[in-house]
C-alpha cells in the first residue's frame, strides 16, 4: 500500500485575548491508501482540531500551524494557500461533520447543495450531476431519491440527514474520508447501518477513512489502526488486535476498562478513571496524563516521555516495558494495590433485584397518550395528531431503576414529560403513590413536584449561564424551603461535596466546569429537596466514556443512600442494562416489550429489541456480531403504520401484523411483549 496522508511532528496554536494557546503538540500520524485510522481520546484530547487541521479549517476559527507537515499523495497542505485547497477539499479530501444541519445550508435543497459540489469540481452538465447526486442518495441507502433531492435539510430525519452528508462527501471520488463523530448523535440501529455503509463505500470508491469517535467499540469495529489522543498529544499507535489485546499506556488501558459492555457484572461498579482531561491552558508538567495515572512516578511528574516504539507499537509512557509484563496488565478489571482505582464494592445481589420486580408501585401509568395536533395548512379544518405516546401503561417499583429504550421519535422523552405532568396528557391516569396527579391544583402539584426532579442531558443548556453553582443548586431551596442565606449556602456546599465536587466552588460558574462536573451538578440540584423519584432523560449520552462510568457509579451510589426510585431514559444499551432493574422498550409512541434487565438481553421477545441488541458495537476486533438488517428509519408518527407499528422494518412481519395491533401479553415472569409471534 501506498501512503496517503503523511502528518509530521503539527503543532497548532490559537489566537485567544490571553495570547497563543496550543491545542495539539507534535502529533505524528499515517494513513495507507485504503486504510481506516481511528482518532480516540476524551473530549478535549485534540482528534477534531487534528482533522480540521488536515482539511486546513482551523484557519477559519483563529488556528495557525505553527510547526510540523501535512503531506497528502505528495502535496503539502500547510503551505498551499486558501484558493488551492478549495481545490482539493470534496476532489481529494472530504469531511463528514458530527452534525449534519450544520453542515448543509437550510436555505437550499439538498439535490442543489450536492450538484453544486460536483459541478465545481468536475466537468459536466447540470443535468449528469444531477443524475450523478440521485445516484449517490440511492446508494447511501435514502429511499425515493428523486423526491429527497428536492426537499430541505429539515425536512429529513437525524440517519437520512447523516446519509446525505455522506453522499455529499462522496461527491467527487475523495482519497481522503475524514469523518468527525458520525454516529455519535443517532440511534444504534442507524449507527450500525452508517457504519455498514462506510464499510462498502471504503471498498468502492477505494477510499482512506480517517475516522474520529469516543466509542471504542466502533473503533474495534472498523478501525486498521488505532490512535489515541490525551490533551493534545498522541500517547498510543497499534493495530486494532494490538491495542485490544494489550494496551500499552494506562490512558488507553483506562478507556478499554471503562467499557460497559454486555458481558459486564452488574453487580459491580463500572471502572473510571479518575478526575478529568485537563485544560489546555492549565497543563500539568511531565507526562500530561500523571494526575490521572495510578502507575505515575516521580519521573513521569517531571519529564514528558517520548512516543516511542515498545513491541512493535507507539506509546508514549515512560514504564511501558515494564508495566505491560505485570500479571495483571492483561486482565479487564485490575485488582492490584494502591497503583489501581478504587476497590470495587457490590451494589445489589441478585436476589435484592428480584424483589424489585414484585414490589411496591411508586407510579401507577395507565392508558397514557400525548398527542400533538396539526393543520394542514392555515385554512384547513383537517387535523392531523402526531401520536408522541399513544396508550401507555406501565408501572415503576419504589426502589427501582426503570430503563427506558428506544430510538429517537419513539415516544420516551415525551412519556417522562407526562410523568413528570411538565405536559398534559391527552388521556390517560399517572398515579403517583395512589394519587392521580392529572386532578391536581397548582399548589398540590407544586407541593408532588419537590418529590419529583430530573436530570437533564445537556446540563449547560438547562442552567442560567450567568448563575453561580450556589444560585443554581440553591434554586429548589429558595423555592420550597424557608431558608435564610447563609444555611442556604451551607446545603449546597453539603451537596457539593456528596456529589465528589469541592465545597469552595460554590461561587464557580457553569462555564468553568468539564462536562461531567456540570452533570453532578445537575445531579445535586436534582437531589437537593431529597425527592423519591427522579427523571434522567439521557443524562450520561454526551458524554465520554470515562466520565459516563463516574455519573452512573454515582447515581446508583446516590439511590441506595437516599432511597432514590428513576427513570432512566437512554439510547445506550450496555448502560441501561447495567443501571437498570427492568426495561421497558419503546417505538412509535408504544411499549412493545417490558422485562426485567437481565432477561430482556439475554432472551428479547420483540424483534425490535433483537435489532437493537444486535446493533451494539462490540469492543472486540476478534468477534463479530450477529447483524440483524433493520430496514428504513422509524415512521412519521404522525401517520403510523396500521397494524404492528413495527411491521414495515420487521422481517418476520406477517399479513396478521399488517392487519392487527398486537397487545402487551406476558410471556415469562415480569416479561411482557407486544408481538404476535415473540421471538422467544
């Protein structure tokens, strides 16, 4: 193989009102033609502004490349002006963005943005482009491409979004695919398909693909080789088998142990590492991982190690050697002395789940709908509804983690809503400890409210960013209790410290925090009236893998502490497996299977969670996963499907499940499916 792109000792600095800051130093990588290479790192650790910095984009965002080579088939891309590589990007080098609406122009449809690319780039009609664009939305798998190429980016889903963009960058035949998170933001059923696509459009267009994500199990999946970044450096290159095998740095040797997969003991805590990626502007000396590292000595504090060659891989770490020939180096969850995390303590056996399953209700759900009405246009007195939750019944045990599953547009977001009586609902009951919450006054629903909180998925978005930490966990304080300032105060310094954060930082604002540091604090807020029940609403989905294992260690820490019942909504399978006591599985607005944790992953009844269990990435190049085809994207709920709603994408769909809705019908112990034919 030949080489592709050939990066060499870059450094990129940023222009900031304190002066230059370096974002990434002495980062050295290669990619062959036709090779896949993953970028893999915590947020912060440099894989974007690496990407960026080979398409030369960090020019439009005060970046400068202050030293080093990009090399792409022997053209160098840092001294090429701006007006040569608009040239080069969408012919030889193409980018896939995490998100996709901010990629397309909104004014435009997506047929003129793709003609556009190809027709500045090559030869042709308007009319061979055009042809050209529809015959690269079929093959990226967007059904009735001639009418997609006429609609707006918004009128598109997330995946169909993400499929164009796709066919966008492929355009114009690049050598270079970079593709920055593109899975991070979907379902695991359309990541598995994307991911699927990559893979045979890498083979046909023969492609390089520079691939950027947190997930190591889709780094296993479809990397060559694997690259990991810490604060701005390369500390690790392998082989996919290499680096799964046996990492070689305790960074990379953390992220494989932090991965929550299906063959993890829920009854254990799930492994972290410990604090959080440091700032660029506040770098530590010596190896910038050694506040982090269990195995740091005083050399690592002083001295930055080398990426160097040890066993046939890069690394950058001073006791590689040594480390890697321990005893316990190989094993997933290290049990060693005071150079290892924690010890790990047991949070619930088996037969306290159990009980679970039969005890009490704290939420009674009966026949729950929230439907959304809309107009077919100004005058029209035809209502269409779109059916958020349609005919909901569940209940949620006092002491329990309720899981709840599914893909976007399935309904979970707006059932938690409803719950929680943030919306009306159309019909139905929520009865909360035997009291229908629906008939309510303001004052008792005010009076339910201090013992029901939630956490939300962004935590930056869900605060005042001009509050300090003490005004925005006091909130619930000054308005449920009778407090004066200074006891106010000490409460929040006393939640402070029960969620892991400093007392002092009291006076921070939400700006100055890591991710997972701003989601404690949601977590302390939400816990602040000491409430029975609490809505997560994808509350550890952004964030990395590392920092996802510390908040859900310390949620389920906090419900034995605090006798805490949730509801914990995610599109993270492994994690929901692992924080939860039962399951329930939701598409188009309805429940289709509930079961307890264990049973719903090891024997699922509906198809629909088959194909959502066997969409997982495996953290595993040696295994292969079962891949259940699941076709199209989830339907308009505003005109579902007759019959089973999941009969268009199921492939045991039978003339009976176009015709008929199946009902929820228990098929074992606490194990309860909508199908008609369960697949037990």
């Amino acid at each position: 193989m030949t080489q592709l792109l050939d990066i060499q000792h870059l450094s990129v600095d940023f222009n900031t009102k304190k002066g230059l800051l370096r974002a990434i130093t002495d980062v050295s990588l290669t990619i062959q033609a036709g090779e896949t290479v993953c970028l893999v790192g915590e947020s912060g650790s440099g894989k974007t502004i690496t990407s960026k910095s080979v398409m030369r984009l960090i020019d439009y965002e005060n970046g400068i490349i202050s030293e080093g080579n990009i090399m792409l088939n022997g053209i160098d891309l840092v001294a090429m002006p701006q007006k040569e590589l608009r040239s080069l990007r969408g012919k030889k080098m193409a980018m896939i963005f995490q998100e996709p609406m901010a990629a397309f122009d909104p004014v435009f449809t997506i047929g003129s943005q793709i003609v556009e690319v190809i027709m500045t780039h090559q030869q042709g009609s308007r009319s061979k482009a055009w042809k050209h664009a529809v015959y690269l939305l079929q093959r990226v798998g967007i059904p009735e491409p001639d009418i997609r190429m006429k609609q707006y980016p918004n009128e598109l889903s997330g995946g169909m979004l993400q499929r164009a963009m796709i066919a966008m960058a492929l355009a114009c035949g690049p050598e270079l695919l970079i593709a920055d998170e593109p899975t991070t933001a979907l379902d695991v059923t359309i990541q598995a398909q994307i991911l699927q696509l990559l893979q045979e459009l890498k083979t046909e267009f023969n492609m390089s693909i520079l691939l950027i994500t947190h997930d190591m199990g889709i780094a296993a999946e479809i990397a060559d080789r694997i690259i990991v970044m810490y604060a701005g450096q390369v500390v690790e290159q392998a082989t996919v088998f290499q680096l799964f095998e046996q990492p070689h740095h305790p960074y990379t040797k953390g992220l494989l142990q932090s991965i929550t997969t299906m063959d993890s003991d829920r009854s254990n805590k799930l492994y972290s590492i410990e604090g959080s990626i440091p700032s660029l502007s506040d770098l530590p000396t010596g190896c910038r991982f050694h506040p982090r590292c269990p195995y740091a000595t005083e050399r690592c504090v002083k001295d930055n190690p080398p990426l160097q060659v040890v066993n046939g891989r890069l690394t950058a770490c001073w006791h590689a050697e040594v480390l890697v020939q321990c005893k316990d180096w190989s094993q997933k969850h290290l049990k060693v002395d005071s150079l290892d995390a924690p010890a790990i303590e047991v949070h619930a056996t088996s037969e306290a789940r159990e009980e679970l399953v039969d005890g009490d209700n704290l939420f009674a759900i009966e026949g729950l709908s929230k439907f959304y009405p809309i107009r077919n246009g100004i005058l029209s007195r035809n209502k269409t509804v779109i059916r958020a939750v349609d005919d909901v019944s569940l209940n949620i045990r006092k002491g329990e983690t309720f899981g709840l599953v599914g893909e976007s547009g399935s309904g979970k977001s707006t059932l938690g809503r409803v719950i929680l009586q943030l919306e009306q609902a159309t019909s139905g009951r929520v009865m909360y400890q035997g009291r229908d919450l629906g008939n309510l006054n303001a004052t008792g629903l005010r009076e339910a409210r201090k013992n029901m909180q939630m956490i939300f998925q962004d935590p930056y978005s869900s605060v005042d960013p001009r509050w300090n930490v003490g005004d925005i966990i006091g909130e619930p304080l000054s308005v449920h209790e009778d407090l004066n300032t200074k006891e106010r105060r000490s409460r929040v310094e006393e939640l402070l410290e029960v969620v892991g954060l400093d007392r002092t930082w009291v006076d921070r604002y939400p700006h100055e925090f890591s991710g997972g540091q701003r989601q404690r604090i949601g977590i302390a807020r939400a816990i602040a009236l000491h409430p029975e029940f609490i809505l997560a609403d994808e509350a550890v989905s952004a964030l990395d893998v590392s920092v996802q294992s510390q908040i859900v260690n310390l949620m389920q820490d906090l419900q034995k502490e605090l006798n805490l019942t949730y509801l914990f909504i995610a599109h993270g399978l492994n994690i929901v497996r692992h924080i939860s006591d039962r399951i329930g599985v939701m598409y188009l607005g309805k429940l289709v299977e509930i079961a307890p944790s264990e049973a719903l992953f090891l024997h699922p009844a509906h198809y629909y969670t088959k194909a959502l269990i066997a969409s997982i990435p495996l953290p595993d190049p040696t295994r292969t996963r079962e891949y259940i085809a699941i076709q199209g994207e989830i339907p308009s709920p505003a005109h579902p499907p007759s019959g089973c709603h999941f009969h268009t994408r199921c492939p045991a769909a039978t003339a009976r499940c176009r015709e008929e809705q199946p009902v929820l019908r228990e098929v074992g112990r606490g194990h309860l499916t909508a199908c008609h034919y369960p697949a037990l």
